[in-house]
C-alpha cells in the first residue's frame, strides 16, 4: 500500500497539464489576478488527482509539491504565450516603435525616480543605456517575466497545500 506522501507523479503530471497549460494561457491576460486562478487551479489538480484514489488521503506536503509542479507548467505556459505575444506584436503586426516608446517611456522614468532617491547618477545613467540597447531591452523583458511566474509560484504550492487539506476534509466528512 502506497504511503500518502508519495506521488504517483505520472498520473499527477497528466492531470497537471491538462489543467495547468490552459490555466498559464488564461492568466496571462489577467495579470496579477491570474495568480488566483493559478491557485483556484492547483486546488483543483489535487482535488482531481485524488478522485478514485486508495488510500483516501493525502499529506499536505504532497498537496504543495503537486501543486507546484502545476505552478511550474503554469509559469511556462504563460511565458511561452507572453513571448510569442511580443513577437507577434512586433514582428507580425508592425507594432515595433510602439512597443519600443513605451519601453524609453518606462525606462526614463525608472531613472528619474532613482535619481530622485539618491541613487548614483553614473550607476544610473549606466543601467539605463544598457536597457535601452535592443539586447539590453530583451533581457530585461525575459527577467520580468521571470519574476512575474516566480512571483505565482507561491500560490500554486498554497492552492495545492489547500486542496489537500480539502480532500481530508471531504473524505472525513463522506465516512
């Protein structure tokens, strides 16, 4: 008999992605809202891993690492589909200097309150012409976006620590 801290992950993995990929494209467009949905989606994971399965509990530990594996394919579906939109937008649909404004836009402000702290001006003026190079521009794009998924990360290994303790509590209840 299996322990219920153990994972049977090639059945959490299917059912992960089924969930997970369209929960990342969703959120996407949602934006920090969408880390509710990530959670609302982890719950869910779990709830459905553990439908028809022996025995009838699981640990809140396994919960979490469902949960974040579901956060992780979140995380990558919605990088793949932000990257793909900013190469549509782009390349695609012609919208380059647009996209290119707003980034100086965002970047000269940026500065402007860092000087306006105190910051130094060289470090500044340094940073802010290595964001304005097209490479500078990309990586500094990838990095947000990074940030952007590890910062729902933590709310995937929530929601599936939830729906852990979730399916505890409606197994209990339906003995």
């Amino acid at each position: 008999m299996p322990d219920a801290g153990t994972v049977d992950w090639k059945h959490a993995l299917r059912v992960s992605a089924l969930l997970a990929v369209p929960t990342g494209i969703i959120s996407n467009m949602l934006g920090l809202f969408g880390a509710f949905l990530i959670a609302f989606a982890a719950i869910l994971v779990v709830l459905r891993y553990m439908r028809n399965r022996q025995p009838a509990w699981i640990t809140v530990g396994a919960g979490a690492r469902i949960g974040l594996v579901t956060g992780l394919l979140c995380g990558w579906s919605l990088l793949a589909v932000k990257g793909l939109d900013l190469f549509a937008n782009r390349f695609w649909l012609h919208q380059g200097k647009v996209l290119d404004d707003q980034w100086v836009a965002q970047a000269d402000q940026q500065a402007t309150m860092m000087i306006s702290l105190g910051y130094d001006v060289q470090r500044i003026a340094a940073q802010h012409a290595s964001m304005l190079t097209p490479d500078g521009q990309a990586g500094w794009m990838v990095a947000i976006q990074l940030v952007f998924a590890a910062v729902l990360l933590p709310f995937a290994v929530a929601g599936g620590a939830i729906g852990a303790r979730l399916v505890v509590r409606v197994r209990r209840s339906s003995l």
